[in-house]
C-alpha cells in the first residue's frame, strides 16, 4: 500500500495538527515533510537529507509553500524572514506529475505557480467566473493610477490590497485621494490591486472538497470593522443557499480546483467570488459547522485516490 505525503509548515501549524490528526484516525500510512527540510538535486527531492522515495507515494496533500523564521542579529535584534516557495512547488509539482503522482490542487498550481491576489483576477477572468472589478499596475505612481481608475471607470470609495495577505489582513479602504497618496506613499513598487467598494452586510465563505460543497458560512462585520473576517471579529453563522453552493462548485470545476474555499459576495445582479482560498482557515467554519471535520473530509478524499492507485505502477 502507498503512503501519503504531507508537507506542511510545522508542528505548531493548525493545519497541521488537524491533518495530522485525521490521517491517523483514518489508518492511513503516511509521511510528513517540513517545507524548511525540502531539498533538490536535479530531479530527486530530500527531506533532511534524505531522498524521498516516490516510489512509495500515492497521493500528496501539501499547505502553504512558505514558512517564517526569527533571525537574530548582533544586538540581540530580531527580524522575522519570511520564505516563498513557489519555484519549489512548482518542481516538486512537475515530478510529481511525470512520475503520475496524484497532488491536490496539482494543475491548477503547475498552471499557475505565482497565485495571489493579482494573478486570481486574470485567473477568474479567463475561466469565466464572475468577480470583483480589479485593476493592477505595476508602478504605483499616483498621477498613472489616477489616470487609470478614470479610464476604467473606479471612483472612491476603493478597496486596495497587497497581493501577498490572508485573514484580512493587507487590505485598506481608501475614501479619497488624500488616502489614496497616504497609502502609495511607501507602496510604489509594492504589488497591488484595486477594486470598488462594494456595500454589503455580509460575506460568504463556502468550502469545497472534491466537487462536494460542505457548506457556507455567513460572517459580517461587527464593531465599526468593515472587513468581515472571522480573524478580524467578524460575527458567523451557518447559511443555506443550494444556488450559492452551485456557483461554488462550478467555479472551482471552471478552475479545476480539488479544494478551496470561496469567498463569496451575493450581489442584486449575481455573485461575486472575492477570492478562491487555497489554504483557508478553518476556526470559524467548524465553529459553525461543530459537526464537520474538514480535514476528514480532505483525508477521506486522499485515501479514495491512494486506494483508486493502489497495486498501479506510477513509475
């Protein structure tokens, strides 16, 4: 029997505690790598210094491809350095797939190894879902955004976030031009976009897993707090919509996406995917969802594709 691969941040990760915890409730044999412990030599990947046998692998769950490290320095200052590890993924995404390895989420990243906020609009655009306006430029000088937002018709209130950021944090709302040279004033070279601002009283998180929508999640902001975020005290709740789960699913058939969990505005004309996370959180959801163990769900779906390759030659 083949194994599964997890490679995740750490043993402090939530993720990875939860994983960790469903794949030994399943009785699945496993392997857990560090990203940090990852190395290359030509086509053959390491993990503290070891060769990985893919010999043995099945399937591939992996989390985020990047990691945070304290350095201290002379003076006993620290500096928080933080790893990105696209390049990696993707090669580690490229053997896989010529060793036929199974990876969740696999051609969809091998497709589109740089996945933030900036690259997701062209991403959404160009498989049809439907989305928030999003304008990028490349240098953040004032007069050329300016000059960009009246041609493509965005007026203020706008919403700016970096491209690299995640349970909300990295997203401003700029009222006016004033903020607007407020904010660009150390972010000219900084990667980010820019939508409208769209008035609502809530969002929508809705995950999915493996063409199946688990559920939706309702979060609205509470305290003078425009984000909605759960990380940000957003208040949650459970939320049946069968044609917000329809559009969920689609988008992610649109994207072929295995997992992810949408977040989703429903508009008078329609919805609006906000952002497709690949590595979401799952507090708020099963706080709502007390029932439901997502990570089960994500294992359970592993397992059925280690035992669809179980006693096949991948090699």
């Amino acid at each position: 029997m083949k194994k599964i691969l997890f490679i995740g941040i750490g043993k402090e990760a939530n993720q990875k505690q939860r994983m960790t915890s469903a794949l030994v409730k399943s009785g699945a044999a496993y392997v857990y790598v560090k990203w940090s412990d990852l190395a290359f030599i030509g086509n053959k990947v390491y993990a503290q210094a070891q060769e990985l046998d893919l010999r043995e692998i099945g399937v591939v769950f992996f989390d985020i491809p990047r990691f945070s490290v304290n350095t201290k320095f002379f003076g006993g200052r620290r500096k928080e350095t933080e790893f990105h590890l696209e390049n990696e993924l993707q090669v580690l995404l490229t053997i896989l797939k010529e060793k036929n390895i199974y990876a969740l989420n696999r051609d969809f990243f091998l497709k589109y190894p740089y996945y933030n906020k900036f690259s997701q609009t062209y991403i959404f655009e160009s498989n049809g879902v439907a989305s928030i306006p999003t304008v990028h430029l490349s240098d953040n000088k004032q007069r050329k955004l300016l000059e960009f937002f009246n041609s493509a018709n965005f007026y203020f209130p706008l919403v700016a976030k970096e491209s690299y950021g995640a349970r909300g944090s990295k997203v401003w709302k700029i009222a006016d031009q004033a903020m607007l040279t407020a904010f660009i004033a150390e972010r000219r070279n900084v990667s980010v976009v820019f939508q409208p601002f769209i008035e609502n009283d809530a969002d929508y998180r809705v995950i999915v897993v493996g063409g199946k929508c688990l559920g939706i999640m309702k979060r609205s902001a509470q305290g003078g707090e425009w984000k909605n975020n759960f990380s940000l005290g957003g208040e949650v709740a459970r939320h049946e919509d069968e044609e917000m789960k329809k559009f969920a699913i689609e988008a992610c058939q649109k994207m072929k996406l295995d997992i992810a969990g949408l977040d989703i505005f429903s508009t008078p004309t329609g919805f609006l995917v906000i952002e497709a996370n690949l590595f979401f959180g799952l507090d708020g959801f099963e706080s709502v969802f007390e029932e439901l163990d997502v990570s089960a769900e994500i294992v359970k779906m592993l397992v059925a594709k280690l035992e669809e390759d179980n006693g096949q030659e991948s090699f």
